[in-house]
C-alpha cells in the first residue's frame, strides 16, 4: 500500500434543514466528495485540497442549481492537517445497526446484548461509520448470507467495517478490501488490525482502472457501497470479469430505483432482495445464466 498523501482538506458548510442532509450528500457525492459531518442545521462536506480548484467548485454549483432549483447559502474554508480522530470522538456514540451488530469506537466502554458482534473503528476521515443508512443497509444485508466460503473484494472499504463485519460473521478466505483514497485504506488497516480480522488485505486501488485485473483471483462476492455513478460504470466490468458472482450494492437513493433495474436487467442480474431505510436502498444481485 503507498503511503499517505497530505491530509489537508477543503471544508463546504452548507447551511441546510437537516432533512436536505442525505439528498445532498447523495448529490455531492456525484462529484467525488465522501466525507461528511452533519451539525445542527450544517452540512459539512470535506474533499482533499488537490482537488479543489475553481472548476470543482463550479460544478458542485451547478449540480446543486440543477437538483434542488437554488444554491444554499455556503462558506469555503481550509482544513490543514490534524488529529482528526479527536474531531469525530466529538461526536460518535455506538451504532446499533442491528440486533446482531454495534460499532462502537476503539477504547470506548460499551455493552452488547446476547449475540451481539461489536466492530470497533476509529473512522478519521472515512466512510463507514455507521451513522449512514447505507452502511447500515450493507450490514443488515450481510447478515443474511452465507458468508463463510465466499472470496470477497469489498470495494471502497473506508473503514474497512464491511471487510471487518465479514470476518466477525464467520467468512474464512482471504478477503481483498480496497478504496482509491490514500488516507482511507490507511485508517482501514488501523481498523483491521483493531479488531483481529486476520487475512484481510487492504490496498490502494482504483475502483475502476483497478478492477478488472483483481477480479481475475475469482472473487463471488463483491461489496460496492459506494455511489451511482460508480455503480453504473464498475457493474458492466463485474458482469464480464466475474460472472459468477453474488454482488452487494448500496449508495443508491429510492428516487433512483427504476434506474438500478433497467441496468441490472440489461446486465443480466436478477434483484433477489432489496432493502430500503431513509432515502436509501441496499440490493442484492443475482447472475443470471
């Protein structure tokens, strides 16, 4: 894995209802923002700052003129690099996702109930928390699945927590969780290490440019809780690569559910089932002959 590149980064405080939050982190998220903080009546959004450039910004304007008819009132500010673990103890308190899951923080005190797997993270700046539906979605959907002989590639890992809760419900071949930001595949090691979960290999790799080649090892489980538009490019590859496989989705708003199954029909998969919370949807992907 290379190393780490800065961690400075670019704050957008959009000043928002708290029930725009999860449209507009869908939205953003179409310009390759991932992380996020929601405040009272904030939306924070952070990017690295290489990539912010005048362009960028014009096209996060225009795509939020063109989804919601207005521009909210919003300010620009630079992050530089920090301990941003200490930022989000700030704020997170365990995630019951559901009765067989908790994430709880490193070194927190916290108590499971009987059967209860605990996943504990320190999420610096990564997706995964736990605290986004789409999470949530993915680990409830893993639950219902035999996991234990699958070779699973989890792509866009953050945290690593689905890599993670793989290993906790009983999954015993090696494991290749990957994500195309530097400081999330470190902070996934961190985590992996955490929680004991052997034989789980976290790379830098680009989900696209990356995929075709890894998916050769003959994985039948993929894990994508990523976004639309990486959705609708990596599918057709995973179709051709690894026909064979079982594939988890998630980072797809309900408003865009007739769009998953024209695709996924024109792919050949068959939706086997699909679960919903907030404006938010996890599928399951079946091949087809």
């Amino acid at each position: 894995m290379q190393p780490p590149k800065t961690h400075n980064h670019i704050e957008l405080s959009f000043e928002i209802d708290s029930d725009l939050y999860e449209l507009y982190i869908a939205v953003l998220s179409m310009e390759g923002i991932e992380y996020f903080l929601e405040e009272d009546r904030k939306l924070l959004a952070y990017l690295p700052e290489c990539d912010w450039n005048e362009e960028k910004e014009q096209a996060i304007r225009k795509l939020i003129q063109d989804t919601f008819g207005t521009i909210p009132h919003y300010t620009v500010s630079f992050m530089a690099d920090r301990n941003w673990n200490a930022d989000w103890e700030a704020h997170l308190q365990p995630v019951e996702v559901s009765e067989r899951f908790l994430i709880v923080q490193q070194q927190k005190e916290y108590t499971l109930k009987p059967g209860q797997i605990a996943i504990a993270i320190n999420p610096k700046m990564s997706f995964g928390t736990g605290y986004h539906a789409t999470t949530r979605l993915m680990l409830r959907q893993m639950e219902e699945l035999e996991l234990a002989d699958r070779k699973i590639m989890d792509i866009g890992t953050g945290t690593g927590v689905l890599a993670i809760a793989a290993r906790k419900l009983g999954n015993s071949n090696p494991i290749l969780a990957f994500d195309n930001n530097a400081w999330a595949a470190e902070n996934a090691v961190e985590n992996v290490e955490a929680n004991q979960a052997a034989e789980i290999r976290v790379e830098l790799l680009d989900a696209e440019e990356d995929l075709a080649a890894n998916l050769q090892e003959g994985y039948d489980l993929v894990l994508a809780n990523v976004n639309k538009n990486v959705i609708d490019r990596i599918l057709p590859v995973i179709r051709k690569h690894a026909p064979g496989a079982l594939v988890l989705i998630s980072g797809v708003l309900v408003y865009d559910e007739p769009w998953l199954k024209k695709l996924v029909r024109r792919l050949g998969y068959t939706i086997s089932r699909t679960v919903y919370e907030d404006e938010w949807l996890s599928s399951l992907l079946e091949p087809g002959a």
